[in-house]
C-alpha cells in the first residue's frame, strides 16, 4: 500500500470489513479511503478488483458504507432499520451487474460487468450486508465495546460473546488501558 494512509482492517466478512474504512467513527476518525485510487486499492484486496474508479463513484461508496453501518448498527441494537440506509442498500444492490464464478480450486469469485465495475463492486457489498442483516447467514451483528470505535461487526464465535471488532486493534488497546490504569493508579 503507498505510504501515507492508513492500512486498511480486513475482516472475513465483506460489507463489515467494507464499513472498517472508516475507524475510529466516536473519536478521532480515521479516513482509509480517501482518495478514489484508496477505493480501487481496497476493492482490489477484497477480490473486487476494478480499472478505475471517480470521485462520483467514491461518493456511492461512501453512501453505501455509512448506510450500510447504520443499518447494520440498528440491527445490532434492535432498532428499526433506518429507512434511507436500506433505500441505499438495496439501490446499489440492484445497480450491480456481477456474477458469482466458481474457480478450478473450488473458490468462489466476482465477475464484474461493466469495464470500470466500481458499481458492480457495491452491489456485491450491499447483497452481502443484506445477507448479514436480514439474518440469512449465521452469526450475529454486533458492535465493538471500544467507545471510540463502535464498529459494526458479524460475529461468527460459537458463543457470539465477541466484544471487538478486532482483538489485535480495540481488543489491545482496551487491555493496554485496564493495565496501564492498574499499574499506575
């Protein structure tokens, strides 16, 4: 990755790991795509590898991941989704022209449609959090107990008792905290 932006957080779930590029969203937030090379460059270690990518097309991804963290931040509470969220959602959904391919390995890819396939990138984001939010796939939504993060994430634990987004960033840090704290105090 060029130097200068923040590493991405990559998750095994796409529409969360799609909403972690934004961090930090209750305290100093952390911008990871801000350009739309940083979009192209995120897409492509996602398996949505795309030519190029606008600024008016950065916007439709920006909408989408905020959309896509509000409704999956409702559901995780029990709340009512937010109606303009699943409006987004289910825009981009539709937009997308990809199709499912199967690999001589036994993987599943993206085949995107169109030549830039920004589009059809989001729409295999937004059928992925329909998947994770209307409950189709196992696991739970829920969100990071860090106060500054408040991410939303699928846990897929046995129990789904996961209380970071990510062990290795909030989970640490919270941890460094309690001992700092003890230790000083």
């Amino acid at each position: 990755m060029p130097a200068g932006f923040p590493d991405f957080r990559l998750g095994s779930v796409l529409a969360t790991s799609f909403t972690a590029t934004l961090t930090e969203r209750c305290g100093d937030a952390v911008e990871r795509i801000p350009t739309p090379q940083r979009l192209v460059d995120w897409l492509a270690v996602s398996g949505l590898a795309v030519e190029s990518c606008t600024g008016e097309q950065l916007e439709l991804a920006r909408e989408l991941r905020e959309s896509i963290h509000a409704a999956a931040t409702a559901a995780a509470t029990q709340a009512a989704l937010p109606a303009p969220a699943v409006r987004v959602i289910n825009d981009r959904s539709a937009q997308g022209r990809a199709a499912a391919v199967l690999t001589p390995e036994g993987e599943r890819r993206w085949r995107l449609g169109s030549a830039s396939g920004v589009e059809d990138a989001l729409g295999v984001i937004a059928a992925d959090a329909i998947g994770i939010i209307s409950g189709e796939r196992d696991g739970k939504l829920a969100l990071c107990a860090s106060p500054t993060c408040r991410a939303a994430f699928f846990d897929t634990s046995q129990s789904r008792t996961r209380r970071w987004c990510d062990m290795n960033t909030c989970g640490n840090r919270q941890k460094k905290a309690r001992f700092h704290a003890k230790n000083v105090g």
